[in-house]
C-alpha cells in the first residue's frame, strides 16, 4: 500500500507592496483624549485613513501627498482650537511618500520607518515632509515648504533633505483648491427649534447670534449678538467664530472642540454658543448633504 505525503501548509503570501503616502502625528506634554480625536477627525476629513491611534498620536495613510499636507495642516489648526490643557500640549508632525508593505492592520518598510525618523526631528508647530515627498505636492503647496535641515535614514549613505510646510498658508491654498474641485449641488442645512435656512451657491453664510439681523437668532444667554458665521466652500463648511465667549462644536461621532477663531467642520454635528454644549440647551445643527 502506498503512502502520500500531505504538502506542508503554505505561508499566507503577503500583499505586494503599495505606494502610498505615510503621515506620523505625535502628541507630546498632557495628552486629553480630546487631543487624539480630533487628529482622526482631520485625517478624515481629509480623505486619508488611521492605522493606528494611541494616546500619543496617530500614524495615517493618504493616497496622495496633497492629501496628508491638508490633514496636516488640519490637525495643526484644530488642535490649537481646543481648550488650554492643564499642562501645555505640542503637537509635531511629518509625512513622507513611498512603497508600504502590509501584513493584516500592520504597516511596514522603509517608508514608514522615515516617517517616523521625521518626526523625532520635528519641533512643537512643526510639519516636516522629506524633500521627495515634498516635490510631488501641487505647485501652490510646493511654494509654502521651506527647506528645514535633513535626516539620516538607516540602510541608507546619504542625507534626506526635509522641508518645512507653513501650514498656516496651507489651510487657505487647501481650500482655494477644494472649492475649484468641488460637487456645486452640495447643499449646507442650519437649524434651531423651528428654524431652518438652506444655502446652495458657492459663497453662501449663514449669521447665527442674538442679533435679530442674523439668519438663525438664538436665545443663548451667553450668545453674542453676532456670534458666528458657516460659510458654504465646495463640499466643506468653514465655521468663523467672532464672539466674546467662544463657539464648541460638537462633530458626529466625535468630541467638542472649543473654537477661537476658524475651523473646518466635519459634514455634520452641533454647536453650542458660548459654553459647552453640556451645559446648554440651546443647540445649533448643520449638515452638508
């Protein structure tokens, strides 16, 4: 009687390396988990994707350098709009472009390992992307990264060059760009109690305040009369905030974030003027449909 030999069982193959763009936030000082998510929100907003998220940061994917600049620059700005931490919170970033291996939710290769290598270079404030990465951004972005130094990469004989993006400018060029690009059918939706106003064209604001000029008049006794302003660009909402006790947005799905000044919101959630929105209940609701 003859015997067989069963094969051994065969390895499970890994998935050919793919080229992507690797983004590395990193949180440092007193870390709320306020911090963390609104780091997740922008990489969201930005069309990108977390890999993994801890109570220090986040490692993200984009498909295109232009894509983690704008989560970048996002995260910056939203994270500088939340209330003062009892002990003072940095935030520094980096990303570079290149080949990612994958094995199941873990990344790996060269590529991320430099991103990471950025980040310990980056300062508080800081986004620095590697010169390579940094020659693949759009022209008007390319015009806002200065040069910031190099690394040393392991495996590796020669200097990287690293470039600083002045991520303030780039919110405004992001969302020139945006509102080029944008689905004009976009349709922003405010409401409060029995209100509701409807914007459609490009440009469009909503006032919302005491004052009885504004198109949505709340009753919020900490509201100023003119307290802040959604302003329809593309398929996004900028939100500005011009009153004396703030604005806290409350995006879907995520936490409040107090705003002094501008932020971009997510495509729905609630705002509650002049304290949290614990505390009110006097709430504004938008959406972007």
């Amino acid at each position: 009687m003859s015997t067989s030999v069963q094969p051994a069982a065969a390895e499970r193959p890994r998935l050919a390396p793919r080229y992507t763009t690797v983004l590395f936030a990193e949180l440092r000082g007193a870390r709320p988990r306020r911090y963390v998510e609104v780091l997740g929100l922008a990489t969201e907003v930005s069309g990108g994707r977390v890999v993994h998220k801890r109570d220090s940061g986040v490692l993200a994917l984009f498909a295109t350098p232009n894509a983690a600049a704008a989560a970048a620059a996002r995260m910056q700005t939203y994270a500088q709009s939340l209330p003062p931490a009892p002990e003072p919170t940095g935030l520094r970033i980096a990303f570079h472009a290149g080949p990612v291996g994958q094995r199941g939710h873990d990344i790996f290769g060269d590529t991320v390992n430099l991103a990471l290598r950025v980040a310990d270079q980056a300062k508080d404030g800081q986004v620095l992307v590697t010169h390579d990465t940094a020659s693949g951004l759009s022209p008007a972005l390319q015009n806002l990264v200065r040069p910031s130094g190099h690394v040393t990469a392991s495996g590796r004989s020669d200097n990287i060059l690293l470039g600083e993006l002045a991520w303030r400018d780039a919110i405004r060029q992001i969302a020139t760009a945006r509102d080029a690009a944008a689905d004009p059918r976009t349709v922003l939706e405010v409401s409060y109690g029995a209100t509701k106003v409807v914007r459609r064209r490009q440009g469009d604001s909503v006032f919302i305040g005491r004052d009885e000029e504004c198109d949505v008049v709340v009753e919020a006794g900490r509201a100023s009369r003119r307290h802040c302003t959604i302003v329809k660009r593309g398929a996004s909402l900028i939100l500005c905030d011009t009153s004396s006790n703030g604005t806290f947005v409350t995006p879907q799905g995520a936490s409040e974030i107090q705003v002094r000044g501008e932020i971009s919101l997510a495509r729905s959630g609630c705002i509650s003027l002049g304290q949290p929105a614990a505390s009110s209940a006097d709430l504004v609701r938008y959406r972007c449909a």
